[in-house]
C-alpha cells in the first residue's frame, strides 16, 4: 500500500470513529485486514450524506433570494454528480483530480481501491447515489413523502439495502454471494427504517417524512398529526398506535436478515450480530420512552452497547479460529 492510499485509509477510520459510533464498534470485531475497507465504505456515504444535508441545511435557511437558494442547492446536486463521475473515471484506471476538496479526494481514493481489491459490483454505488439524489429539492428524482412501503423500499434499496450489498464481498460468505444478498439487503433496509422511526422530528425538519403514508393513514395519521406532534414534544396515541406497528414490521425485517448472518465466513459473524443487535435496541429504547420521539432521539446506553460487544467477542473467542 502506498503512502498516500494508507493516509486515505486513516483518513476514513477517522470518520467511521467520529460519525459512526456503533458501526465502529462493530468493525472492531472484524479482522484488521477488513476494518480499512469497511471505514471507507462508510466514509463514502457519510461523505455523500453530508452534501444531501448541506443542501437540505441551505433550502431551510429561507433566505431573501429564492433563486439563490436554488442555485446553490443546484451545487449540491452538481456535487454529487461531480462525486460519481470522478469515482467512475477513477475505476477506469484514471486519476483522481484535486478539485473536490483534500478530504473528498482522500475518501473516493480510499473507496475505490477498496471496491478494486473486493471485487465490489460497482451498480451498488451508483443505486446508492441515485437514491441520494432523491433528497435533494430540484432533482428530477426528488421525493419527501413516501405513499406505501414499496414507495420506501425502493428508496432504501439505495439508500440502505446497497449498502449491505457492498459490505458483503468484504465480509465473505460461506455460500454463493448471491445467495447471501437478500439478507445483506435486508440488513441494510433494517438499520435504515430503524433510523427513520429514531430520526421523525429530525426528518420533520427537514421537511421530509420517510414513513410510509398508507401504514399511518390506518391508525390516523397523517403529516398535519405529526407535525403537531413535535411542536408540542409530544407523541399523540395515534402516532403511538403506527409507530409499535411499524416497529413490528422493522423486527421482521431484522429477522429476516439475522438468518443470513451464518451465510457469512465464521469470523465476520459476531461483528454482524452485534451491529444487528445494538442498531435494533433503538426500537427497544423508543418503546421504553414510551415513544417519545418528538422529545429526543433514541440511543444505545453505551453500557449495553459494550456489554453486547463483548459477549459476541466473547462467544466467538470461545469458539476458537476457524
């Protein structure tokens, strides 16, 4: 490894250890040849998540000149479109060029000699950046409400399910990749509709609502209801009503995905497990808040969160190497 590819490494262990404090915890678990390649996985998305949320923190500004805001929204977008193209040009076999910004530079170096080394389908990056596009106002594929949970699927098999697609060549399955997809993917949705029952306030104002319509349309729901509800830091019976029934369908999807994780190579495993199990025990702290997700967000006791890691270490030593 060169020099400058092992700055952007650490440059992305950085990142995943600030940003994402129970994925990094995860990656612990995980082979040290692994963990460079999962951190600048992260450091991707997290690097194109933070232009999606510039350009959300620009439209709510409200500013004097509506064509200004527009236009620098516009920047967000071409951002984006910049971000994909050089990746693309880069696993070409061409060079990276320097103007996107040191720590861009250092990331997208990162990520494509990872997808490179891996052997990573590299449609999974563009599904990823087309579904980012979609958060951003004035995009042809711009969406803020969701009518069903298909409408949602088809958002996270970007957003989420893409992910766990690219993660799966890292990880290493005992089984044809492709077999192991749809539990892959299903992680990925899982950890992502988990986010969005955490994340409603947050979304609120963002003038966004990534639940789908018709699920609280049958327990009386609706946008006006819950944006009632966070002006008022409260959570309305009904809105309580949709989100333990949009709970049970997230646990099923975690099922689902939790009986693909002995399609993984054996020492991957107990790094899987504890992701899955720390990132579902936000439904379980919203429950014990007696949802109270317009009040704060729903997080993890760090306690649990390192008592859950060190048993799945723990089981796993004793297992012994396979």
């Amino acid at each position: 490894m060169t020099a400058e590819l092992a700055v952007a490494y650490h440059e992305c262990r950085q990142l995943a250890a600030v940003h994402g404090r129970t994925y990094f915890l995860a990656t612990r678990l995980l082979s040290a040849e692994r963990r460079p390649a999962v951190h600048a996985l992260y450091a991707f998305a997290r690097t194109v998540d933070d232009i999606v949320d510039h350009a959300d923190a620009i439209e709510l500004a409200n500013t004097p000149d509506p064509a200004a805001t527009a236009y620098h929204v516009q920047d967000c977008a071409e951002l984006l479109d910049r971000i994909e193209k050089q990746l693309r040009s880069r696993l070409e076999g061409n060079p990276l060029p320097d103007q996107i910004g040191e720590q861009r530079h250092r990331v997208l170096l990162a990520v494509a000699d990872t997808i490179e080394r891996y052997d990573i389908a590299h449609q999974h990056f563009w599904t990823f950046m087309d579904a980012m596009r979609m958060d951003i106002v004035g995009t042809p594929q711009h969406r803020n409400r969701y009518a069903t949970m298909d409408e949602l699927r088809e958002y996270m098999r970007g957003s989420a399910a893409a992910i766990g697609l690219q993660l799966l060549p890292i990880l290493g399955t005992v089984v044809p990749v492709a077999e192991a997809e749809p539990a892959a993917a299903a992680l990925g949705e899982a950890f992502q509709l988990t986010n969005f029952l955490r994340d409603i306030a947050e979304d609120l104002d963002r003038g966004r609502v990534y639940l789908p319509a018709d699920e609280l349309a049958a327990f009386g729901v609706d946008h006006d209801l819950l944006v009632h509800c966070h002006r008022r830091g409260h959570t309305d019976q009904r809105v309580r009503r949709a989100l333990a029934h949009l709970i049970a369908i997230n646990r099923d999807i975690y099922r689902a995905a939790d009986r693909g994780i002995d399609l993984l190579e054996p020492r991957v495993r107990p790094a899987i497990r504890t992701a899955s199990t720390l990132y579902a025990g936000i439904l379980d702290q919203i429950e014990h808040s007696d949802y109270a997700v317009f009040r704060g967000r729903a997080v993890v006791p760090r306690r649990r969160r390192l008592r859950v890691a060190a048993v799945e270490f723990g089981t796993a030593a004793l297992r012994g190497p396979r």
